[in-house]
C-alpha cells in the first residue's frame, strides 16, 4: 500500500452572509483507504457534510457570516491501485454495459461528444477497440494540445480546447472523455490530488469503463499514475468543483500539498504515462 499525507488551505473575504458548498475532502473506496483526516475553519458556524450514494462525492456546506474565512483540510490516505494486463482489457458494447454506467455514454456540458463524431471516427474509428484506443487518444491530446496554464476558463469546453489546441489538465480530461463517448465509450471527470504536481494545484483526469471497471488515463503526462487521490468524480467539471459560492465572496489564497509517507514512497518513474499496467484505483 502506497500512503500519503495531503491537504488544503483555502482563505476567503466574505462581504456578506454567504454559503459555500465545497469538495476537498477524498473519498473513501476499496482501492482508496483514509487512515485520518481533519477538516476545521476559524468560524463558529457548523459544517455540513453529504455523501453522495453513487459516486462517493463528499460535500461539505458552511453558511459562513462576514470577515475573514479560513478552511483547512488534512487527510492521511493508504493507496492500493489495481493493475491489468492492458492487453486483455477490451471495450463493452452497449448493449452489454451496467445500466448505471451507460449514464457516462451521453454528451455533458463540457464534453459535447456528439459534436466530435466524424473527427473521432477519422482519427481513431480504425483502431483496435480496448485499452489501447484510449491510450491513443491519450497520446493523441498529449502530443496535439499544449498545456499551458491560465489558456483557459471555466466556459472552455472539449470543442474549444479540439480548435484551440491548448489548455490545462481539466481541457485535457474534457478532451479525453469527449472522445471516448464519441466512439461509445462511457467515460467520467475525476478531480483530486496529485503527488509531484509542481506547483501544488487540484488536479483533473479521467477515467474510461473498459471490461468491467473503470480504468484511470492522465493524457498530461504531469504526474505519476500511483500518486492520484480521488476526490470527485464526475460527468465533467461541472460535477465536482471544489467550491461553488453563492454570495459576495472573494478567494485570497489557496494552498495545497501532497508528500508521500517515509515507509511507502511510491513507484517512481515506470508508472508515468506511457506504462505497461492498466490501473485502476475505484
């Protein structure tokens, strides 16, 4: 089991009474184990948390009152990744697929998958279908989209980013899923933390159902694949934004960290992609 310890500082100037819902905290799965984690702000109003049923999204809502605003989170989490032959990981029809995955098959707001069919067709409808056609599109993105930060904004969607050719790592994740679902593929936006990102940032991927889970695919090339810690998941971006404010709000600083435990210092540089094992990590 690989461990980390990770956290978050966010600092906010609330002009008025205002309600902030965010998603900062990692969720618990079989591959994913919390071993301790704190979540604590300097007001005196209580935090709310919701879980949701399907995809383990953890919400916390704080109705915050005038001032300063100070919200930290910390977590201590053990990873125990799946790995797969890539060989023998094959696409599902959907005819054949769960019912509760064929929701990741339809076109989102940020990935209009319906409006990349013939440049999907083009570019990947000749490839043998399973794992290694995603990695195509991987490479695809990695090798055709600079990733450049502040290229784009929260109205950027897959479209955007296939005409520009430039963005960050949550076009890059909108790209891949876009693609996907357009040769029927289900795929899904997943946020979280990422060990060795520099600077210190949220990070954002993807993932594709093939055989019978999800696998998880980084096309920025950024960090290694066993230093990923869920922390939403997703149709898009829209899904799992870490803060959604409703009110005069202004953020004044945010902070971020990820170091590996002394006793389970990950893979290093084999796991980044390209690799040769399929990993899945929900």
């Amino acid at each position: 089991m690989l461990k980390y310890e990770l956290g978050c500082e966010l600092t906010y100037s609330i002009e008025q009474a205002s309600t902030l819902i965010l998603n900062v905290a990692i969720v618990s799965n079989n591959h994913q184990i919390i071993v301790q984690e704190d979540l604590h702000s300097n007001s005196q109003r209580s935090i709310e948390e919701y879980i949701t049923s399907v995809s383990g999204n953890r919400y916390f809502r704080l109705n915050a009152p005038p001032g300063n605003l100070q919200i930290s989170y910390r977590a201590t989490v053990g990873l125990s990744p799946y790995y797969s032959d890539p060989s023998t990981i094959f696409e599902v029809k959907p005819a054949d697929l769960p019912l509760d995955i064929l929701y990741y098959l339809y076109p989102s707001r940020y990935c209009q998958s319906d409006r990349l069919l013939r440049f999907v067709a083009a570019e990947f409808g000749h490839l043998v279908p399973g794992y290694s056609r995603v990695t195509a599109i991987c490479n695809w993105i990695y090798d055709n989209v600079l990733y450049l930060s502040g290229s784009s904004d929260s109205l950027t969607s897959a479209c955007d980013t296939a005409i520009e050719r430039v963005g960050v790592c949550r076009d890059f994740a909108h790209l891949g899923i876009a693609f996907c679902r357009a040769l029927n593929i289900p795929a899904r936006f997943v946020s979280g933390y990422a060990y060795g990102l520099n600077p210190p940032d949220f990070h954002a991927w993807f993932e594709a159902y093939l055989g019978d889970r999800w696998y998880l695919f980084d096309p920025t090339r950024l960090v290694p694949q066993s230093g990923l810690i869920r922390v939403g998941t997703g149709r898009d971006a829209a899904d799992v934004s870490f803060a959604t404010i409703f009110g005069p709000v202004q953020m004044n600083q945010m902070s971020l960290f990820m170091d590996y435990l002394p006793d389970a210092k990950p893979i290093s540089e084999n796991i980044l992609i390209p690799t040769t094992e399929a990993i899945a990590i929900s």
